[in-house]
C-alpha cells in the first residue's frame, strides 16, 4: 500500500466552514496551533532526553526526568468554542450586531 501524500496546504486542513462563529473560529484555530506545536515540542523533547543520555553516559551525571504539568489550553479553547456555538447561531451574513 501506499503512503498517502500530506495535503498541500497543511495549515488550511482544519479550516471551518464560514458559519463558525468568528471568536470561535478565531479560537479553532489558536487550539489547531497549540497542538501542533505539542507534537512538535514532543519531537524536541524526545531529542533532548538523548542529548542528556550521552551526557549522563559521558560525564556519569545522573539522569533526570523532570516534566512539569499545566493547564490545557486546547481543552479550554474546545470546551469555550462549543460553549459559544451553542450561545448564538450565526447566520451566513455574519454575527448579529
């Protein structure tokens, strides 16, 4: 089988249709970026946690693995976009005033 091609354009992938809400389209698209930069934070760490293995190895340091918690941005950002759609449809011609 073959490996699918990635799309063109891989920052238009998770765009919404134009009947979102504008914040939360706005905020779509904050949590598209966060989780982006999650896997891409990820693959960093993952080099970083061989860089501190040679140099544990090297300099018979011992081996940390620290990793601190915070609040879920994404999360908040889904639940508060699910929150407004249910609030106020918007209508094709936008956002009542």
């Amino acid at each position: 089988m073959g490996v699918a091609n990635p799309p063109l354009f891989p920052c238009l992938v998770h765009l919404q249709p134009l009947q979102m809400h504008p914040i939360a389209a706005v905020m779509n698209e904050a949590r598209h970026e966060i989780i982006r930069l999650r896997r891409a934070n990820e693959l960093l760490q993952a080099k970083v946690d061989v860089m501190d293995l040679f140099a544990c190895v090297l300099h018979t340091t011992p081996a940390y693995q620290g990793q601190g918690m915070s609040i879920d941005i994404a999360w908040q950002l889904q639940q508060e976009i699910e929150r407004l759609e249910k609030q106020e449809p918007v209508s094709p011609e936008g956002p009542a005033q």
